[in-house]
C-alpha cells in the first residue's frame, strides 16, 4: 500500500512539474523583461547594446534554449534536489525556502487544527438537536464564514485586533503572532467539514447500533463519544485533506495580509518578478505537501477503520 | 398470581396530526412470551420504541399508566420524556434488534461493548464477568472471540452477541424487534429457543413479528395491531385458532405462500445457466464458493436453499459478473462469458434484488426505471421503450402509476416495478434473490404469484435464492441446498421433504414444518403448557 502510493505520488509530481513549467513561462514576459524594465537601465544604452545586453542575460540565466530542453535541464537538476538559482537574488532556492517552511508549516498546521477543532465542535453541537435554535446559529455562521472572503475577513480581523488589543501588525513570526492568522486560516476551511460532520451525526444516530447502544443504557453523551463519532469522523478525514490544498490558496493571501514571512508571501514576490526557479519551487513544494498529507490521511483512516484499507483490497 | 412485569394502558404516540398508536393497552406477564403482530404501518415497531422510551423525537407520547417492575419495585414511566427511562434501560428492559450484525458498534471490539454494556447495568465489568456473559451468549472460546473488532463477526456470532449483551442483564422485559427479517430459518430457531428460555427463567418476553410460524411456535399471548389500535387480543391458542379480526385472518392466510410449483418443463439445447466446480476466495473471508456445480435448463425454476453465509450472494454476483471467479467454468445460455461478452451475457440475466427500494433511484419515475434496461442496451426507440415500460408495468398490476417514484410507491410496488424492470430485456434467466424477503406477509403471496405467472408467460428460466423453503416450494421444480459453498442437495422440489437426506437440508425443513406437522407440534406445546 505504502509502495503504491510513493509511485503514485512521483507520478503525480512528474504531471504536476510539467504544468507547473509551462504555466509558469506562458504568461507575457520573462525575467530579462523585468529586470531591464525595472532597472531603467534601456534609456541608458542604445537598443543594439540593449539587445545584446538582453541577450547575454537571457543566456545566463538559461532562457534562450527550448522550453523541453530548459524542462529537463531543470528536471535533472531537481531529482538531485538541486532547485537552481533564484533568477533575483543570486542565492539558492533551497536555501531562502528553508528559511521561510518553518513559518508557513506552522501557520498551515495551525490553521488546519484551528479547521479541525472547530468543525468537530459545531457539527457536534448542531446535530445534537436538528432544527433547533443552536443548529440555526450555527448554520447562518458557517453560511457567512464560508462567503466571506478570506482577504476581507483576514484584513477586518488584523485591523480590529491591532485596534483593541495590540496585536503586533508586523515583526519576526512568532507564538504571539500565529493565532490570528491561523484562525482566519481555520475559519475559512471549517464550514464545509463542519456541515458534512453535522450530516455525518445525524445518519449515524439514527443507525440500529446506535440505538442498540441507546437500548443498553448508554447515555446520549456515551452515545456519541463511545459509538456514534469515529463512523461519524473518519471518512471526513478525506475532505478534511482535501481542503489543505484550498488552506494553501488561503494562506497565500494570509500570509501577504498579515506579513507573515512565510513561503507564500515569497512566492507572490517571485510571481511578479518572474523568478521562475523560485515559483517552480513553490509549486512542487505545495504540491509534494499535498500528496504527503492526503497519504497521511489514507494512513490515518486505514488506523482508525481497518476495514477502509480491506474493502480496497476486496476491490482490487 | 405475580405482578405484571410491565403494564401499560391507554399508551398513544402522535406525530403532529398523524396518530400511529392510539389507546393501546398491554399487560406483560413474567414468564411469558407475548407478540405483537401487524402489518406494516400497524404502529407495532412504534410499540416497540414506546416500550423503551425511544420514540424517535417529534413523536409524543402519552399514556395512562405505563409501569415497569424494577427489582423490588414499580417504576412509573408515563410521564413524557421521563428521565427514568436511561436507569431502566438496558438494566429492567432490553431490546433484541431486528438486524444482529448492524446492531453492533462495527469499529469496537467484542470485550469492550461487553464491559461497557456491563458497567451500564451495575456490573463490575471484570475480565471473568466478560468471559461470563460470552460463554452464556454461546461461545465455547470467550477469550478468541472477546479480542475481535464487531465487524469481523459473522452474521450468527452477531446474532449471539447482540441477544447476549441485551439479556445479560436479566432484564424483567425483553423486547425483541421482528428478528425473524434478517436471519435464515435455523438462526431464527435459536433464537426462538433464547426467547422461550428467557420466559423460562420469568422475564416477559415481547416479540414483535409478522412471522406467523414463528408467533404459533411461541406466543402465550397476543396482541394484533391494526392502524394503530388493538384490533384483538389474548392467549395465542384462541386468537390463532380462531381469528375475529379481519386483520388477524390476512396475516394468518397470507404468512405461508401455497406449494404450486408447475410441471417440469423439459429443456432443450444448451440450457439457461451450466456452472461447473465455481471456486471463489475473498481474502478476507477465505473459500466462499468452494465448487458449485448446478444447472439450469430452459424453462426450469431451481431454488437455492441455504443459510445466511453459505455463499449465496456470492454465487449470485459470480452469475452476473460482479465478481470473477477463482476457478471453475460458467455458461450462460451455453456461451462462456470470456468469449461472448458480459455486455452481451447480461441481457440475457436479470436480477430481482433482494431490497427492492435500495435497487431503484429514487429520483426516477416507475417508467423510467423499467426503461432503464433497454436505455442501457439501446433497444428500440425512445417511444417504443416507453410503451414497453407502460405495458409491463400494467402487466405487474401498476397500471396507472408510471409516473410515481419509488418514494410514493409501497415496498410492495417498488418490488413489482423491479420484477418489471428484470423483465424489459427478455431475459433468457431471471434471478431472484429473496425476492419476498422485504415484504410483508399479505403482500407476500401476491409477489410470488406473479413471479410464478411471468416466468411460465416469457418461457423463461429462473433460479430463485431464499432462506425460506416455502418461498422456493412455491416457486420452483427442483430446489438445491447451499452449504459452506458447495450443493449439498439437489431434488425436485416436491421430493425434498421426503427425501432430503443432508443435515442441513432436515434443518431447514424442521424449522418451517408443513401446516400438518405444525399443527401436531402445536397441540404437544399446548399439552405442556
């Protein structure tokens, strides 16, 4: 099983990189662009001295070959987890996105317990009475938790929080810092879990076990805590994995808004100066990110239901 | 004279304006088995429910007395919403449900619902209580089994562990819910002879059942249900013997189907269905089908008999192709699947499921669904499959409701409207998989009537799965019993009870007796009692 999902997940990567690579070099413009627009450097030499100027930089940084042929250049190079150079500060890519993981790993982790923690808590508390004033609140909750826009909610909630507290706008990413971005993170991802958990519940209560538990004399707290939410729970866990990769999309946006120094925000930077190892980077790293953590899932699920894992091999 | 163990009058559950229960009154005496009887829609599972306190919640509940023996005392329970109700269930009253296997928390282990249902009850939940209550439920080896999650039962160790954990208790009453659906005749024998053993030893049994076998082998009282009210009630050998209500008379003519089986028809040529040494392992469950070898010529109706995991769904989802085979070799209509097809083969079988709401989309209408199949195969026009749809229907006796879905229709219908179904490509062999199991006993011998007729009409070839004999002597020429993946049996269907010689086959034969047979055991059980 493990075997299988390592070739699933090169397999996955090896697509991914190649779309990641022609994406990334079909928008307008490249990196000799930006640094001769931005520079200003053209009003100073004459257009043939800029063309070979363009030229000799263009060759250095590799884009005067082919796209295939610059793809497995790179390719090469990456299996050996060399990421190349970034095209604007001279320095390896690896390097400056070491730096920055430590950042972005906590706040993706913290948002997503954050996510977690709190679809668990409401869809528990709203299929506690179905229709029932608490199911309402928190519906109309989730409804508005899931319209917002997290750049919205995230500059709201910085603004009101630097406001009546002193949360600190800016500084070194630390404990102090975390919270509030993890919680726009949470927020963002929680409705939908929430919902399905709520549904999940309910289907679940109204099961001949959970009756039969019921019968025993269980009580509705034993019910659901001893019974009911591991059925509930686990096959959630897939979606639950599944929204990390919509948890990356947010927190790209989170990171910029709250100066968070983390590897989205560095990626945006690269994006715009058209510094191709660095956003190819980025993107296998999302991407690797992703596949580990559904796998993880996978795990996690086969653990906590067994039978998950045997009704794949019945199907197989 | 001893107290009742729970007495009830004037108990009424309301949903909004619809009133399911209305005015019932039930004196439970110890030492007794008392059934409930009805129909569907008879209010006699809401009974049940009431009994436990377990209405399901916009239902209300009301009642003049409701009184439950609880030790040495009377518990008033009338009350709505009485929070008495979670000290006395399971402790004073346990509920036996209806489907052993799905009654059990699946992703916990044996010992742990054991302990769990223990401490609930006052016990101590040792590790000897724990072997205790499993040895009583029936395992020889408490220790084997005590460590297994409840999903990696089988369906008969489901059944003992469930009736085990809710009479380990020594509740004065059981409730048992209509167990007679989901197990096969033997199952359904012991658990008869659990029940009758819990009243031995003077609890008040209460079985809920439209089973008339299994109400006349062990009812000392009963109660009928009709839309909600007591349509009669008192000791079994009266209301039986001598039904007033007209309620009672349908149940008790529509419980046993009427041994028509029709002529053997001669086949010819290749025959419908040969299977020979049919090998399937599951690597979980280990040799399910370990060598079946049957036939099924052109014409001819064969049943196949057997216990729950004897291999019967298997073997029928090997027919259609819904599994491969291990080993052996299949023909349908002469032709081996790897060579012809199974796109082609499968319009040549059609099934009957066995839950025939599960098998229909509920956002289709009757039509639809009967025109599923030839959509499939693209026969004909759309006008000509609709026609085709409209006649069958008509022909099952739903004229008039193509536009319904199987929400609006009874599960009765929903059965008509699969029988259509199976029908609309002219299937060379029907496959029937306990095709009156989900049904009611009125409505039992109607369904049964009409897969006999439309087999003889279309010229057909059928083979019929059930754990229940009279349902395949009603329907079939020769009947082969199914045991641990093999044909143990295979005899003309009328010769069966004479000459049936495998234990298995005497079994299922002893636990559903012909009317004489049953009669006699009926009049030593009154002598006794």
């Amino acid at each position: 099983m493990i075997a299988r999902g390592v070739v699933t997940a090169a397999g996955l990567l090896l697509v991914a990189s190649v779309l990641v690579f022609v994406l990334v070099r079909a928008a307008p413009g490249d990196a000799v662009d930006v640094e001769f627009g931005e520079s200003g450097a053209s009003a100073l030499l004459s257009s043939e001295e800029e063309a070979a100027a363009r030229a000799q930089r263009a060759r250095e940084l590799g884009l005067d070959r082919s796209v295939p042929e610059q793809y497995v250049r790179w390719l090469s190079r990456v299996v050996r987890l060399d990421l190349g150079i970034s095209f604007r500060t001279g320095r390896p890519v690896a390097d400056e996105l070491v730096e920055r993981v430590p950042a972005s790993a906590a706040l993706g982790g913290a948002g997503f317990l954050v996510a977690l923690a709190g679809a668990w808590l409401i869809g528990l508390l709203s299929a506690r009475r179905p229709g029932g004033l608490l199911d309402h609140v928190l519906r109309l909750l989730s409804l508005a938790a899931t319209a917002v826009p997290t750049f919205l909610l995230g500059s709201l909630a910085l603004r009101y929080a630097a406001e009546w507290i002193g949360y600190p706008i800016a500084g070194e990413a630390s404990w102090r810092r975390l919270w509030l971005p993890a919680v726009v993170l949470g927020v963002g991802a929680m409705p939908v879990v929430a919902r399905l958990l709520r549904a999940s519940l309910i289907s679940e209560y109204g099961r001949p076990y959970a009756l039969a538990a019921r019968a025993r004399g269980a009580s509705p707290a034993r019910v659901t805590f001893r019974h009911v939410m591991r059925p509930a729970f686990t096959p959630l866990l897939t979606l639950a994995g599944l929204t990390l990769a919509s948890l990356v999309a947010a927190s790209v946006i989170t990171e910029v808004i709250f100066s968070w120094p983390g590897v989205s925000e560095y990626a945006v930077a690269a994006i715009s100066a058209k510094d191709y190892p660095v956003v190819q980077a980025y993107l296998l790293l999302v991407v690797v990110v992703v596949v580990v953590v559904n796998r993880a899932v996978d795990v996690i699920q086969h653990l906590l239901d067994p039978r998950v894992g045997q009704a794949a091999e019945v199907m197989a | 004279m001893t107290a009742s163990a729970m007495s009830v009058s004037g108990l009424s559950v309301t949903y909004g304006q619809q009133v399911v229960l209305d005015g019932v009154d039930l004196d439970l005496r110890p030492g007794c088995v008392h059934v409930v009887m009805g129909a569907s829609g008879s209010g006699k599972t809401t009974l049940l429910r009431a009994l436990i306190g377990m209405v399901p919640a916009p239902g209300r509940v009301s009642a003049r007395r409701l009184l439950l023996r609880a030790g040495e005392r009377d518990v008033d329970l009338s009350a709505p919403h009485s929070s008495a109700w979670r000290r006395v269930r399971g402790r004073h009253v346990g509920l036996i449900a209806q489907d052993p296997a799905q009654a059990l928390t699946a992703l916990r282990r044996v010992a742990s619902l054991v302990r769990e249902a223990d401490r609930l009850t006052g016990g101590d939940a040792g590790r000897e209580r724990v072997e205790q209550v499993l040895r009583q439920a029936g395992f020889a080896d408490p220790r084997a089994v005590a460590s297994r999650y409840c999903f990696e039962l089988s369906g008969g160790m489901a059944q003992r562990l469930g009736v085990g954990l809710a009479i380990a208790p020594r509740p004065a009453v059981v409730l048992a819910d209509e167990p007679s659906t989901a197990l096969d005749g033997i199952a359904r024998a012991g658990l008869a002879a659990t029940l009758r053993e819990m009243a031995h030893t003077g609890a008040a049994v209460v079985l809920v059942t439209h089973d008339v076998t299994l109400a006349t082998g062990l009812a000392d009282d009963v109660t009928v249900l009709h839309a909600g009210r007591v349509a009669e009630a008192g000791p079994a050998s009266d209301i039986l013997a001598a039904p007033q209500h007209e309620a009672t008379r349908r149940l008790i003519n529509g419980a046993r189907p009427r041994p028509a089986a029709p002529a053997p028809h001669q086949g010819t040529g290749a025959g419908a269905l040969s299977v020979r040494g049919l090998h399937k392992r599951y690597r979980s469950t280990g040799l399910v089908l370990d060598g079946v070898d049957l036939d099924v010529a052109d014409g001819e109706v064969v049943g196949i008999a057997g216990r729950s995991g004897a291999g019967k769904t298997t073997l029928l989802r090997c027919l259609v192709g819904l599994e491969r085979p291990d080993g052996g070799e299949l023909r349908i209509a002469g032709r081996l699947p790897a060579e012809a097809g199974w796109r082609a083969l499968r319009r040549l079988v059609q099934v009957v499921p066995q839950d025939p709401r599960a098998s229909l989309n509920p956002w289709r209408t009757a039509r639809e669904l009967v025109a599923d199949p030839l959509d499939a195969h693209r026969i004909g026009t759309r006008a000509e499959r609709r026609t085709r749809a409209g006649a069958l229907l008509d022909r099952v006796g739903l004229a008039g409701l193509g536009d319904r879905r199987p929400g609006q229709l009874s599960t009765g219908q929903c059965q008509r409207v699969a029988i259509a179904r199976a029908l609309a490509l002219r299937p060379r062999l029907l496959i029937a998989d306990e095709p009156v199991t989900a049904l009611d006993a009125p409505l039992r011998q109607g369904v049964l009537d009409l897969l006999h007729d439309l087999v003889a009409e279309h010229d057909m070839a059928a083979l019929v799965i059930s754990h229940d004999l009279y349902v395949l002597e009603a329907l079939c020429h020769r009947i082969a019993v199914l045991d641990a993946g093999r044909i143990v049996e295979d005899l003309p269907a009328t010769a069966l009870r004479d000459r049936g010689t495998h234990p298995l086959t005497r079994a299922l034969i002893d636990c559903q007796p012909t009317e004489v047979s049953m009669a006699e055991s009926n009049r030593v059980h009154g002598d006794r009692g």
